[in-house]
C-alpha cells in the first residue's frame, strides 16, 4: 500500500512501516497545505493518510475523499509514543476502507 504521513508524525516512523511505500507528507512537496486540500492531493497517489489530528474526521468530510485515513492515538507525537502502535498500524492498513477513519492506540 502506499501511505502518507502526516507532517506532524515524526519521519523516521517512516522506517518502521514495513512492507509498504510510505513517504511523509514534506517529501511529497506538500508541506504546509491545509487537511482539505492535501486529502485532496494525496487522494490521486496515496491509499492512506497517517496522521495524529484528532480534529481531522470532524473538520473534513471523509466519504467525499477516495482515501483511508488512520489516526494514531498517542501521548504525544513524539517517536517514542508512535513507535509502539506500529503493529497495530500495519494491521490496519489494508482493513480501512476509502472514505473512511479508524483509530489506532493503545
């Protein structure tokens, strides 16, 4: 699968989600551009978009995109935090549907 993470996710975690494409949202170019336009983007390259904003399924409207998106529930953004719901992460990947948010924490 290919995945976006969001620029708030640390980039290294990009290391840690084997078996997929995963590239960060400033290795895209896109570094800067509001949740609205960058589903907008990310919709034409991208089966799901990573991210720690909460607030992103109330402030968009995800059926309206053709792309899964997965909120990472942590402490804080930090690499220690995230690291630990990687598995939980790569399991969920391939189950979210397009159009769709599901948590993962822990």
């Amino acid at each position: 699968m290919k995945v976006l993470l969001d620029e708030c996710i640390d980039r290294r975690l990009a290391r840690e989600i084997e078996g997929h494409e995963v590239v960060t949202v400033p290795q895209a170019g896109w570094a800067g551009i509001k949740n609205g336009e960058l589903l907008r983007l990310a919709q034409a390259q991208f089966d799901v978009f990573v991210t720690v904003d909460r607030n992103l399924s109330f402030q968009q409207s995800l059926p309206s995109f053709s792309i899964a998106v997965i909120v990472l529930r942590a402490p804080t953004n930090r690499l220690k935090d995230l690291r630990p719901l990687v598995p939980r992460l790569i399991q969920a990947l391939p189950l979210v549907p397009k159009g769709e948010v599901r948590w993962v924490g822990l």
